[in-house]
C-alpha cells in the first residue's frame, strides 16, 4: 500500500507548508479541516499543484469524521496539528478542550483502529509557565510543564496522552514544540504578529507589534519539514521535542526586515511576553539526523520575496 500521510489542520499555517513539502516530495497527502478556506494553500501553490492532493472537510471532534478518513484514504502515517490557538481557547475554554484535547484522542483513536503504531503531532512551548519559573538561560528538554494558559494545560494534557496510548496501545509519537512560527499562512495566533508585520512592511504600510522580548523564531516550512521527519522516524517511545534556534528579540526580527526593506515603518511595544526566551533543542538533535533551521536572516528575506511575489493576493 502506498504511503499516505494525513495531515490535520492542513488549511492552517503549518498544516498547509506540510502540505507543500509533502507534495513535492512526491507523497500522497490528505488534509483533515473543518475549514474549508484555502488562503494559505493557495498561496503556497498552483490549482494544479494542489490536484493531487486529498481534501476531507470535518470536524476534530467527530469521532466517527476521523476514524472515516484514517480507513477510506488508507492513511499510513499522521501529521496532527488541527487545533485552536491560545486566543480562541481564551475566549471559549469549552470548545478549546473539544478540539485540542478530544481532538487528539480522536486521532489516537482512529490511529489505534487503523493499525497505525506512530503518530507525530503538534504540541507547544505553551507547555511551559513563565521566565519567573526557571533559572536564567535556555530551559531544558525535561523542564517542569506548568502552563499559565487553558491551551497550554490542554496540550500538557495531550502529551499524557500520547505516553498512555504508547504504554498501553504501543502507539509511539513525537510531539514537537514550536515557538514563535513565521512565514508566509501565518496569520492568526498570538504570535502571528512579526509576520503580519512583514506584510504590512512589504506593502508599504505602517505597523506596531503589541509585544516585545527574546524569543526564538522558526520558519513554517523548517516546521513543517520537522513534523514530516517526525511522522517517518518513529522512535521508540512518546516523545516531546522543543523546536529551538537562537534566541532573538522582537527587535533584532525588525532590524532584519529593515535591512531587506530599507524604510520599514515597524514599531515594537515595550511589552515583553510571558515566556521564557529560549529552550534548549539539544534532544532533539540527539533523535534526528536532520534538525531544519533556516537562518533567520534568510527566512525573513525569503518571507519578504514570498509576500513580494504574491502582491495583492496576500492579505
Ligand atoms: N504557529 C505557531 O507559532 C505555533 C506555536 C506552537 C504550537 N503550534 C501548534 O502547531 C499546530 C499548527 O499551528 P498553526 O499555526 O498551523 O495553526 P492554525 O491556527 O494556522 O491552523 C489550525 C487549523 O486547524 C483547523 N481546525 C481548528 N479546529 C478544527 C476542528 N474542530 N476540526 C478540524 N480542523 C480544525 C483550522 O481550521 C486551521 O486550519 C497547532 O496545534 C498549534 O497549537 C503552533
């Protein structure tokens, strides 16, 4: 049988760069989403490009909608990444726990009934409290996971899960642990800011960034290509990974916009976020032979090209 790979929340940022990678690598792709807008892949690829892949409008939350798309598309290897962001967990806790929580039991769930012994699946730095928790300098890989927000404690909730699925179902996983994602899709989520702010730097237009601090910034299609790798390597056991890079600060991302874009009108607020400024990615490292980590410098220019070339497609 050939290698299917399903992809949750394709319609999203990551989900829609997973896409890609996965097309043009030759894969067979199907994209599980309640949505069925898709800006994000549209501005990736071609109509054509996007034919071969498998599109299934549904819910996370329908038990039945994910066990249906694991058995009709054979799939083989997952990708789970459907899930709502800290803002919309905030603002509505009940439907937060739905989707991010029931929604990735579902998916073990329908990986169990399929026979599917791996699972790679997105958690979140979010997993952690703030600075004030630790001691200076990158937080380790075991670092105690005491979230401050409802998405946070739901995706400390699903890595539980995924050690029981693994301990009782021998169902393996690898969770990765993105920060700050940027690029091209990225356009909703608390942190989606700096790369709202490059496309309204490229179209000329003011910006102000509601936030400051040192963070570390990862490219959506290094993200992406690292959920691919984690969906083929299966390791052995439920493991959690933090995406790392080094750390930056909210600043040093604008001053390298301004270099690409001389005149950017980017201005920065004196509001750091809560959360520590870097996690050690040396696990990682460990597991996998290839650790996808484009220079921030580059990613930026090559976001700036990306947005240039879509001019006014791109909102
Ligand atoms: N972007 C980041 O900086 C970042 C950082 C840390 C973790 N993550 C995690 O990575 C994953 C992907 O992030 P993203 O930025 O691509 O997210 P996104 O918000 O761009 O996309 C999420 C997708 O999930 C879909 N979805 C939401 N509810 C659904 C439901 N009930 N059923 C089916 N689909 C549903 C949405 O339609 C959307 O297409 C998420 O799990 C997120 O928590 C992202």
């Amino acid at each position: 049988m050939a290698d299917t790979y399903l992809v949750t929340g394709g319609m999203g940022c990551i989900g829609a760069w997973a896409l890609y990678h996965l097309r043009r690598n030759g894969k067979r792709a199907v994209n599980f989403d309640q949505s069925r807008d898709r800006h994000r892949i549209d501005w990736l690829m071609s109509a054509e490009e996007q034919a071969n892949i498998s599109f299934v409008q549904g819910d996370l939350r329908d038990t039945d909608a994910v066990k249906a798309v694991f058995s009709q598309y054979g799939v083989t290897h997952v990708i789970h990444l459907a899930a709502l962001q800290v803002p919309m967990c905030r603002a509505n806790p009940v439907l937060g726990a739905e989707v991010n929580v029931t929604g990735t039991v579902n998916v073990f769930e329908a990986a169990r009934e399929q026979g599917i012994t791996h699972v790679a699946y997105a958690s979140s730095i979010g997993v952690y409290g703030p600075p004030s928790d630790f001691p200076p300098g990158l937080i380790a890989h075991d670092a105690p996971k005491r979230p401050r927000t409802l998405y946070g404690a739901y995706k400390v909730c699903n890595e539980g899960t995924a050690l029981v699925y693994y301990e009782e179902q021998g169902i393996s996983s690898t969770c990765l642990r993105p920060y700050t994602v940027y690029g091209v899709g990225r356009n909703q989520g608390m942190t989606s800011e700096p790369t709202k702010a490059l496309v309204a730097a490229a179209k000329g237009q003011p910006y102000h960034i509601p936030f400051s601090g040192t963070m570390q910034f990862q490219w959506a299609a290094d993200v992406a290509r690292q959920f691919i790798l984690a969906a083929e390597q299966p390791l052995g056991g439920a493991f959690g990974f933090n995406l790392g890079g080094n750390p930056a600060t909210v600043a040093d991302f604008v001053q390298i916009a301004s270099d690409v874009l001389p005149g950017t009108r980017i201005d920065v607020a004196d509001n750091p976020l809560p959360f520590p400024a870097g996690f050690d990615d040396s696990a990682l490292r460990t597991k996998f032979d290839m650790v996808f980590e484009t220079p921030l410098d580059e990613g930026i220019a090559g976001t700036v090209a990306h947005i240039q070339r879509l001019g006014e497609r791109i909102t």
